[in-house]
C-alpha cells in the first residue's frame, strides 16, 4: 500500500457532525510524512474492516484520491482502492499526534472526539 508522501493531494478531516460538513483542511508535509511513517509502522490487527457509521464522532480521517486512513477507536481502517486493511494504532499514536494538529480555527470540535 504504497503512497506518495507529498502532502498536495492530501486532507485531514474530523468525522463528527451530521447534516452539516465535517472540518476539512490540508495538513502540511511533516503532518503528513508523520502520520504516514505511524501507519507503515503500526502492526496488522486480527479485526475485519467496518468503517464506523451512525451519528457523533466516527473517526479522524487521511485522505487522498488513493486511499484514505481513517483513525478510530485504538484502529487505523487502510482503504486503498480494493484493498482495506486494518491496523492497530499502538498507544493511539497516530490519534493524538492527528489532535495534535486540528487546526485552531476547529480547536472548538476536540470536545466532541471520544
């Protein structure tokens, strides 16, 4: 599951509102490098591939047009095109450093992550 590091065709998304669009914005080049390294890095979890559906929080999401690594419940949900692996994101890793860089203009969403 090899892809490019280059941050211009990446996004970051908190997945949490319904009826309205969640927060978008591009991340720069080390969010992005970082993030990645952490989920090249992180070990194959034994759970079947589900995204998290309903209402509320259901996970911070990289995104590009190839894949899409989304961030949930001690869990890194890989889709890349037809392949979807699941990861285990060791001591949530990838969750808080991903927290860590909403920017502050959605500083106001952190209290609706779980």
């Amino acid at each position: 599951m090899g892809t490019s590091k280059s941050n211009k065709n990446w996004k970051c998304k908190v997945c949490v509102f319904s009826g309205r669009p969640d927060p978008v914005w591009q991340p720069t080049e080390s969010v992005v490098v970082h993030l990645l390294d952490l989920t090249e890095n992180a070990p194959l979890a034994q759970l079947s591939y589900q995204l998290p559906q309903g209402l509320g929080f259901r996970g911070l999401c990289l995104f590009s047009n190839e894949r899409m690594i989304t961030a949930y419940n001690g869990y890194l949900y890989i889709s890349d095109g037809s392949k979807h692996v699941v990861k285990t994101d060791f001591n949530l890793q990838f969750f808080k450093y991903f927290c860590e860089k909403i920017p502050k203009k959605y500083e106001n969403i952190k209290s609706l992550i779980q």
